[in-house]
C-alpha cells in the first residue's frame, strides 16, 4: 500500500480532492443556485418532475465520488502512518464524518425514489413532502460536514 501511495500520490490525492468538490461542490451548486431557480415554477407538476430528475443525475456523479472518496481515504491513512501521531483524531474525525455524511445521503437517496413513486402515481403532494426535507435540513446539514471535512484535509495535509 505504501509502495502504492508513494508510485501514485499525486493521482491518488487528485482522486480524493476531485471526489469532495464533486460532492460538496455539487450540493452546494443544487441548493443556493438549481433550487431557488427551480421555486420559480409555477407548474408543480413540471417543478417536481425537474427536481427529481436533477437529484437522479447528480446522484450518478456523487455515488462513485463517495467510493472514490474513500477508496483514497484508506490508501493514504495507511501510507502515511498517522497512527500514534496526534494527526490520528483528525483521521478518525474523518472517517467519523463519511460515515455520517454517507447515512445522510443514503436517507436522501431513499426519500428522492419514495418521491418519484408518489410523483409516477400523481401524487403530488406525497411527492413534495417526501422531497421536502432533502432541501431543508440533509443537504444543508451534509454540506456543512463536507466544508469540516475538506477543512480536517487542509489540516492532514501538513505544512
Ligand atoms: C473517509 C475518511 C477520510 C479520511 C481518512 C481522509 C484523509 C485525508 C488525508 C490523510 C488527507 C491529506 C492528504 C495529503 O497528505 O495531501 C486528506 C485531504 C483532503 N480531504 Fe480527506 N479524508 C476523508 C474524507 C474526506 C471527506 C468526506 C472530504 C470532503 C467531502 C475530504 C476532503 C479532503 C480534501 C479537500 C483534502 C485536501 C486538502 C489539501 O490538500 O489541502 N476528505 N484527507
């Protein structure tokens, strides 16, 4: 593994670097810019179907940008030997911080496919409750954690 990181560090850094702005990035983009503009229509019907279909697209980038995440995570925690240095609580803050952010987005995955069923079914009320909540606290709370996660990275990364 050590071999690994030190043929590769560059790449493999870029990997998990990339992997955060896409996932980060791209919940912030979808909730201060994609959902305002999307208040603006008037039609639920169309509202709706749009929303849905914008949360499928950007869940087929964020879900390989959550495995690559942390397939580079644990490559480096091993190469780098933080263990038994004081380095190690920002690792385990880390990996603490996936798991959460990884259950917040597997709740979101959920409640967008229990929406699109009530929406297929022309229930749209059902279809704006469930997707509700995705809006008004799972991405604002992961993207919160995303920003301590990058900042714990800066931090890892040594001067
Ligand atoms: C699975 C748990 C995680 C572990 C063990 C971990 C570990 C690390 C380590 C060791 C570094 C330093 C790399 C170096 O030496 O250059 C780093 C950097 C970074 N991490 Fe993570 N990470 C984890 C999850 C995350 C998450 C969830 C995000 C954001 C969503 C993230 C964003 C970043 C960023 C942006 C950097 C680059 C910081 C810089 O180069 O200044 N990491 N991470």
């Amino acid at each position: 593994m050590e071999t690994l990181f030190n043929s590769f560090s560059s790449i493999i850094v870029f990997l998990h670097v990339i992997s955060a702005i896409v996932w980060v990035g791209g919940m912030i983009a979808i909730r201060f810019a994609v959902h305002y503009s999307m208040q603006e229509i008037e039609d639920p019907k169309i509202k709706l179907g749009r929303t849905l279909e914008t949360l499928r697209r950007f869940f087929n980038m964020v879900i390989p940008a959550i495995i690559i995440l942390l397939l580079s995570a644990i490559i480096m925690i091993i190469a780098l030997k933080f263990k038994g240095t004081p380095l190690y609580n920002f690792v385990i803050a880390k990996e603490a911080i996936w798991t959460i952010m990884t259950i917040v987005f597997i709740v979101i995955f959920i409640k967008r496919k229990q929406a699109s069923k009530a929406f297929e079914e022309g229930k749209f009320p059902l279809a704006k409750e469930k997707l509700m909540p995705i809006a008004q606290y799972l991405i604002p709370l992961n993207i919160i954690l995303g920003l301590v996660a990058i900042y714990l990275g800066v931090t890892l990364r040594g001067f």
